[in-house]
C-alpha cells in the first residue's frame, strides 16, 4: 500500500456502523464519519421536549460513536431532500411508512457525492446481509450499490464474504482476508465483537433510530396528508407530530395539547403561527390549532382544552383564544365530559 | 479574531450541532463563535463534535431556559 486510503463511513450511532468502522480503522485506513439528519430521527427529541426527561443523560449516539473510534464525524442536514424520499418511495415502504430500500439508497448516494468532494476512496456501512427485512436483503444489496451510483466503491465489512468483491478489495486498499461473513438478525457475534474491542455503552435502540418506523407516528403523518388532500410536509409539521396529545374533532381542523410543562414550553414557540387556546381561570395546557376553524369549533376547542385543564369537574372555564394578530378574546365553557370525546378524535 | 453568535434557539438537536458545524466551516482560527441554544441536549452535543474536530470550549453559561456555548475554533 503506497498512500493511506480513506473511508467514508456511515455511522447512525448504533453498533454495526461502529464496528464496521472500526475494522477499517483496524486495517489502517482513514476513516471519517458521516451521518443524514431527515428530520425523522429518533436521537432524543422527545427527551428533550418533555419536563419529566429533561434531567435524563442526553448524547448523540453518532458523535459518541465517533469520539469513542477517534474519528471526524460530518452531519448533514437532508431534511428538504428527503422529503422526496418519504412522499415518493420509489420501491414502497417496509414497517409503517418507512421508506427503507430508498432511504439507504438515498444516504448511500450522498455518502458518495461526499466522497467525490472531499476525495475520498470508498464508502462502507454497517450492513449486514438478512438482518433487515426490505434493505439488507442479498437481493436488494446490490440495488442499493447500483441505484446510489457508488457500485463497486461500497464496502460492507460485516458481510463482505457473501457479496460480490469490492474496488476497494481488488485493489489491495483493504485485506479482505481480515473482512466479515455476518448474516441474519441475530446480534450475537456483534456484542461479541464490543466485548472484545471494549465497547460498552453502546445505542440499543428498541424502536429503531426513525420515527417513520413508529406506528403512531406514521398514522398522525397519514392524518396530516389526509388533511391537507396533499403527501407534503416542512420541518415544523413533522417536529409537531412528536409533540402532545393530538385530536381531530373535525376533518378541516386538529388540537396539538400539551401534555405537560415542557410540552407546553415547546409549543409556546408555535404561538405566532398557529390560533392557540389556553385555560385562564384555571391550571391547564397550551393547545395548537392547525387547520381552519370556525366560531363553533373554536368554542368546541375550548370545551376540548378546558377538559385537559385542571378544571376538568367545574361548571366552567375561562379559555383565552389567540388567533393571528387579532386581540386575544375568551370563551366561558363547560369542559367535555369524556363520554364526549369519541376515540376516533385521538390521532 | 472575530467575534461571532449563532442563534440556534427553539432547534432541536442535532440542528444546532449542524449549524453550529455549517457555521465554523466559514471561520477561520483563532475566531470564537457563541452559540446561543435553548435545548439542552446541545450542551452535551456542541462540546462532543468540537472535541472530535479540535475546536474549543472557552464558556458555557446555562441559564433556565437558555445555554451559550463560546468556542474557540481551530483548523490546524
């Protein structure tokens, strides 16, 4: 080898992307990080909305990743980009409304834009063949190498025995000797792998990193399209779908309620943008309103918050209602009884 | 060296980082950068991707609601 190769390597902040990269590292290559912010990533919103979680340790599992391998690690922002991705999946969705095939295609083919600005060799993630229903595939493997346009210049190191022998192997940039055979869901050989490197503390996401993967959150993301007649989103859409208790009492408007201090705190950002209710004569929530609504429904809103309020049981609460510039003004009502409030309003 | 501030309030992160990140990429060393964030994950985040890419924190005042994080940056 005449000159130090270099790595771009995927890194979501989980286990695989970390230990590929550290065979990398382990082989003398130089390795840098990138990691997509879509907007839908899990990474600790909601910890860092809610009261109750606010005292939690919160780190991003990519730059732990990265410090704890001694590596640069880049985040790009993709959040416009993406939004393609998740309206129009060109190859349909896995779980929910993940667009998993497009999405790894998606972050490949920036990977390699990234590598040709910044010359690098090759990319690798931390694929493993079988290990994810739709993406990790030995079938859709290499669909993600033609259709990102990086072919033969990603590597899987995991897996890298049971595909097709990369540039960077051909070449004698990485031994592939020194490369991996991992198949299936078992993660058994990868905790092994930490425990001999020493790595401990590592990202065991439950739920996946995506909240497109999340099924409550994909049918109030189906609700905003349905909505709206449109599959169309901006960041502040998708943040709001994390946050409160939502309801829709009726097709043409929805309540975002929050649901305790640091929700209410969250939503107070939103009060230039949105009409927005809050109880005055008693302890209550902060309550969005997006959609149109008319005088009945603002005065069934009202009803509606007063019944998150503390004055739930009382003959009446004073609701204020701000709506655009116009002076705030308030309503008398008498909070919903529960009976009152059918299911299928809870998005 | 310049003084600069980065307003990244009401972001969740990793948007600060970003910004924080896009930002420095227009600055030189020896220029010091203040950011200005209101979610608190950004007070662990912010030093975190400085640390990996040689930048320094010089202070960190956390208010209530508010954390400013003042980096020195560094290319070298």
């Amino acid at each position: 080898m005449t000159s130090k190769r270099k790595a771009v390597a995927l890194i979501s902040g989980g286990l695989d992307s970390m230990l590929a990269a550290k065979l990398m590292l382990d082989q003398g290559i130089h390795v840098e990080g990138i990691n997509f912010y879509t907007g839908f990533c899990v990474e600790g919103h909601t910890h860092a909305i809610r009261r109750k979680d606010r005292d939690k340790a919160k780190r991003n599992n990519a730059l732990w990743v990265a410090e704890k391998l001694g590596i640069k690690l880049h985040i790009i922002d993709v959040i416009e980009e993406y939004k393609d991705i998740v309206i129009n999946p060109k190859h349909g969705y896995g779980a929910n409304l993940n667009p998993c095939l497009d999405c790894k295609g998606f972050m490949v083919k920036k990977a390699y834009q990234w590598l040709q600005e910044n010359n690098f060799d090759f990319i690798i993630t931390g694929e493993v063949v079988g290990q994810r229903p739709m993406s990790q595939r030995r079938n859709t493997m290499p669909v993600v190498a033609r259709e990102s346009g990086a072919n033969a210049l990603l590597l899987r190191p995991l897996c890298a025995h049971l595909l097709p022998m990369t540039h960077p192997e051909e070449q004698g940039w990485v031994e592939r000797d020194k490369l991996l055979n991992l198949s299936g869901r078992s993660r058994k050989p990868q905790i092994a792998m930490a425990k001999q490197y020493n790595l401990d503390d590592y990202a065991q996401p439950a739920g996946g990193c995506c909240f497109l993967t999340n099924e409550h959150y994909a049918s109030k993301l189906k609700d905003l399209w349905a909505s709206r007649g449109e599959r169309n989103y901006e960041l502040d859409d998708i943040m709001l779908l994390k946050v409160g208790r939502h309801l829709r009492p009726r097709p043409h408007f929805k309540l975002i309620i929050g649901r305790e201090e640091g929700e209410n705190r969250y939503l107070e950002g939103y009060r230039r943008q949105y009409t927005h209710l809050k109880p005055i004569s008693h302890i209550g929530p902060l309550a969005l309103i997006d959609g149109t609504p008319d005088d009945d429904d603002l005065l069934l809103a009202a009803r509606l918050v007063a019944r998150y309020s503390q004055g739930r049981d009382a003959d009446q609460v004073r609701v204020e209602i701000s709506e655009g510039s116009h002076q705030p003004h308030t309503l008398d009502v008498k909070p919903l009884a529960d009976q009152d409030i059918p299911q299928e309003w809870h998005v | 060296m310049t003084h600069f501030t980065l307003d990244a309030r009401r972001l969740l992160c990793p948007l600060p980082v970003i910004r924080t990140q896009n930002k420095i990429k227009t600055l030189q060393t020896g220029d010091v950068l203040e950011v200005i964030c209101t979610d608190p994950g950004a007070n662990h985040d912010i030093p975190a991707w400085c640390r990996i890419h040689g930048h320094k924190i010089i202070d960190t005042v956390v208010e209530e609601d508010e954390i400013r994080i003042t980096i020195s940056v560094d290319k070298r």
